[in-house]
C-alpha cells in the first residue's frame, strides 16, 4: 500500500494507488447492488490490502431521486384514497386465539369496519370488504401485508369493487404503519387491561373503543381533532357536569 501524508484537515488519510481507485469506481458502476462492504471483501479476495473506509470515499455517489417517489411520501399524497387493513390476534381467558380484522381510512384516521371470528377463512374475509364499504364509497387504493388468510378470493373481491390492491414488502410491517399504530393503540388503551371471555365479549368491547376512538380522541396528524370531528366545548360546560 502506498502512503502519501498531506497536511490539513486530511492529514492522515492513506492515499491508494490509481489503478485501484479505477477498479473500485469500476466494480461499483458494474454492480450496482453492491455496497462498500461487499466491494471491500472482493478486493481483499484480489490481494489488495486496502481499508473499507477508502472504498466508500471513491464510490461513486448515487444520484439522487427524480422520478420514484419514496413509499411515505406516495402515503402522504394520496392519503385520501387509501384505506389500509390488517388482522391481530386477542387471547382469551381459556387460551383460545380470536382474529381481529381492521380497515382503516388514512385521511381522518378513521375506523370504518371491524369484525371478530375464531376461523378467518377468505370468504370470511372477502365479506368483511363488501361489508366495510356497502355503506361507504370503495378508495383506490387498499394496502394490506401478504397475510395468507386473505387468499385470492380476497383479491378479486377488491379488484370487483374497483380498488386498486398495494401489498407491502414481505416482513416490512412499517409500510403499513398507520394501522399498525392503531392496533397497538387498540392494544395498550384498551385491551391489555381487560380478559377477554369469548368472541362476543370481544366484540362488545371493540364496539365501545371504536365508537371512543372515532368521536372522541383526539390525534395529532389531523391537528389534534378526533377522526369525526368534535366540537369545541364551552368551559362552564366541563363544569357543570
């Protein structure tokens, strides 16, 4: 390896050879997938000794985004159009799994259908989508994970109602982020402090924190109103009760 020492704020950085920054600039313009560790370790399997902090110095520097918008900013501009769903799971006293399945709008973060079952087989689940917008119009979009228990059925039941179906990347639950933040709010506000009995004992108790969470707590990406807006009350009001 050869050292050149130059004064200044660089003062100490090994130069290498230009031959070698030729090769390093070449191996990541024909591999494009490849980071400075991967390029690292085929230059060290050539016999050229060289540190890994150099090799990030002289890759080449991505250019930057022009024409793929990155996945929050797509959630952000069309929050209006999307309704996102998801299933979790609640124990109850005896030990017995019960299946949860949420659709949630993204634009007021409002709850617009939920159901309980032990079996959450696709027709269960297909019906659950027609019975989640018979009363609302259908969005464009529809995200959800890669759950099996949807099944093709599911599919073609959103694509009959004219949604465009988005399904996240596999084990990225953080491209469903809104309704994963609402069942872990389902979960720390209501439901880890209660024992669940059985499947209409469940259902009960959602009914009541869906009907809390859409009328009366406040969130604070929709300037900290409730999803169906709630009116400002007068003080003597809080009083008086």
């Amino acid at each position: 390896m050869f050292w050149k020492w130059k004064s200044g704020s660089r003062a100490g950085r090994p130069r290498i050879p230009p031959e070698q920054v030729d090769l390093i600039r070449q191996m990541a313009a024909d591999n494009p997938l490849w980071g400075a560790p991967r390029i690292h370790g085929d230059l060290l399997k050539l016999g050229i000794n060289v540190s890994e902090s150099p090799v990030l110095r002289y890759m080449p520097k991505k250019a930057p985004r022009t024409t793929k918008q990155r996945w929050k900013t797509f959630l952000k501009n069309h929050d209006s159009q999307i309704v996102s769903t998801d299933f979790f799971v609640v124990p109850t006293i005896t030990f017995r799994l019960l299946y949860v399945l949420v659709f949630l709008s993204h634009d007021r973060r409002r709850i617009i259908h939920f159901n309980v079952t032990t079996n959450p087989t696709a027709h269960w689940c297909a019906q659950q989508l027609r019975n989640a917008f018979c009363d609302h119009e259908p969005p464009r979009f529809l995200l959800r994970d890669r759950d099996a228990k949807s099944g093709d059925l599911f599919t073609e039941t959103v694509t009959a109602l004219g949604i465009d179906p988005l399904l996240t990347a596999y084990k990225s639950p953080w491209q469903n982020g809104y309704v994963e933040r609402l069942i872990g709010s389902m979960r720390r506000e209501c439901l880890d402090h209660l024992i669940i009995l059985n499947e209409s004992h469940l259902r009960g108790i959602l009914q009541q924190y869906v009907r809390y969470y859409n009328t009366q707590r406040t969130h604070l990406r929709i300037g900290k109103d409730s999803p169906e807006p709630r009116a400002i009350q007068a003080e003597g009001d809080l009083y008086d009760r």
